[in-house]
C-alpha cells in the first residue's frame, strides 16, 4: 500500500491523500490539522477534568452535551454567525437526525460537535471531555478512538484501494490485525469482491460502503454522518441507510445524522430542526432510549 509516513522528528503523520488541503478527506481520518494552534482563554472555557477511570466515561451520560454554542466565522462580507447559542444533550445508543433548510448551519453544527470546527464560544462535552480543553493533536486522537464520521461526498483517499482506506486508521492506531479487521468490515458492508478495488473504480453506492466500513472500523461510540445518502440515487441510499443503521445498531453506537429526507428523519429517535444558526423544535420519539432534553438560547 501506499505508506502513511511518520516523520521521526515531529511523530506526525504524513498520508498522500491526494488534495493535502481537502479538510474533509483528512479529518475524516483524523490527519487534518489546523494551520496555526488557537489558544482558548481558560477563563471562558474550563476543562473538565478526564475521568479517573475509563468505567466513568463509558457510563457518561449523555454522550455528548452542547451548551450554548456560537460560531461565528468572518467572511469577505463581515461575521458571519451561523450558530447562535445551540444547547443540546445526546443520550448515549440512541439515534437523532438534525434536519433544516440549506444554510441553516446544520454541517457546521456536525463539524464542532466532531472537534473540526472550533466554536467560537460555549462548551462542548464529549464522554466526559471538554474539547475546547484538548490541543489539536489530541483531539485528533481522542476523535479517532470515540467518533466515526460519514460525509455525503465519501472522501476516501484515491491513491488506496478499498482494503488499504479502511485498514488506514486501525493501522493509524496502532491496531493488530487492521487488514483482517479491515476485509471482515468489507464483507459485512457487502464488498468482499471489491477489496482491491480504487475508489474512482467503485460506484457512488460502493465508495459510500467503503467510507461507512472506515468510519466504523475502530467501533466508535458516535457515528456522526452528514447527508450520507446526498449523492446517491433512492435505491443506493436506502442500502447506505439500512447498512448504516444495522451496524449503528450492532455496535451499540449513538448516531446523530444530518439528512434533507424526512423519511429518513423519521427512522431515528429524535428529530431536531434548525433554522438560522439555532434548534427551531425538538422531537423525541417513544422509545425510552431516546429521553432527552435540549434548550435552545
Ligand atoms: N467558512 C465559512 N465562512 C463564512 N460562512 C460560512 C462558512 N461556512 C459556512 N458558512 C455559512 O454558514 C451557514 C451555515 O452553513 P452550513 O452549516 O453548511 O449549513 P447547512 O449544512 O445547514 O446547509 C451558511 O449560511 C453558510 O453560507
Ligand atoms: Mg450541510
């Protein structure tokens, strides 16, 4: 395969994931890095102390907790705010869809949830962690141990064959066994004969079966996918859908999922809608595993 390069000097990373500057591609495995450190004034953003044993964070419920988030980014035209004091808490194996009008900051809400998108105020808690109180490398490690994220637009790295993407975490981190891992994930996700296959010789439907076996392929305990089916044909994405949920399912992993389909919506716990950078309505659905309580500021 094509080597992940660790320079022996910095311990970084080093992956030809094709265009280096394609954030997606690489936060989706966990390489990106942003261009300069941002420090966090401590004042504003206390760091909740790690818990002491790992039974604490894996009983933490919720699983993830978001409390009066802003992200405000400066365009050419000015600020612009596109979260606006978002408040919300996840309860750990359930399953919540986040739907709303184009531009209604339902990605970059994904975004800060997972760590790829810094927000520009409030507090985000995952399993017990404060991620504002994590530097850059460690927030990477932390999001590649605890989340798998989906994108609509797959994102594989194109110079790997299906094997090699979804081997390229568990061998990331250190994992015996990532190729075997790997090709038992592909035949789950029904691509046992396409293993060798590159992604530009998969179609739409595969290379999204590929993305979901790398995603889930260090079991994370939230999967975070945004529109997973948007550049699929109905049929493909129902397939995409019914794989996703099915190994969510197995995996005992929370989901939370951004989709324009409400019938899609419909298949989860909770729904949320966004409107203008906040949660215009939240709706959980009858399964006591779903309880949940957001507030919108
Ligand atoms: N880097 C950026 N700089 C300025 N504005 C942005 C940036 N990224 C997104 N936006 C704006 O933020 C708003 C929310 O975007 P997004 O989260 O992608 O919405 P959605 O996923 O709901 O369509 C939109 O108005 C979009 O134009
Ligand atoms: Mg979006």
């Amino acid at each position: 395969m094509f080597p992940p390069y660790v320079s022996s000097k910095t311990g970084t990373v080093d992956v030809d994931i094709g265009d280096a500057r394609d954030k997606s591609t690489a936060s989706s495995l966990n390489l990106w890095r942003r261009p300069t450190p941002i420090s966090w004034p401590s004042a504003n953003f206390p760091t909740t102390t790690p818990p002491k044993h790992e039974s604490e964070a894996i009983l933490t419920d919720p699983i993830i907790t978001l409390d009066n988030l802003h992200l405000t980014l400066t365009s050419r035209a000015g600020p612009v705010n596109i979260l606006r004091g978002v408040s919300l808490a996840v309860t750990g194996g359930s399953t919540a869809a986040i739907v709303g009008p184009s531009g209604s900051g339902k990605t970059s809400l994904l975004m800060v949830m997972a760590g790829l998108e810094r927000a520009t105020s409030g507090r985000i808690v995952v399993r017990g962690r404060d991620l504002q109180g994590l530097g850059e490398d460690a927030l990477a490690v932390f999001r590649g141990a605890e989340m798998g994220i989906v994108f609509q637009a797959f994102h594989l790295v194109p110079t790997m064959t299906a094997l090699e993407n979804v081997a390229l975490p568990l061998e990331l981190a250190g994992a015996a066994g990532a190729f075997e891992t790997a090709r038992s994930l592909l035949d789950e996700v029904g691509l046992a004969a396409r293993v060798d296959h590159f992604p530009a010789e998969l179609s739409g439907g595969e290379q999204q079966r590929v993305a979901l076996a790398r995603a889930l392929s260090r079991r994370p305990r939230l999967i975070l996918a945004d529109e997973p089916t948007g550049n699929l044909d109905g049929k493909t994405g129902k397939q995409i859908v019914d794989l996703l949920f099915g190994l969510r399912a197995r995996m005992d992993a929370t989901l939370i999922l951004v989709t324009h389909d409400e019938r899609l919506a419909a298949m989860t716990d909770r729904v949320i809608r966004m409107a203008d950078g906040r949660i215009a309505s939240d709706e959980a659905r009858g399964q006591p595993s779903a309880t949940v309580r957001a507030v919108s500021q």
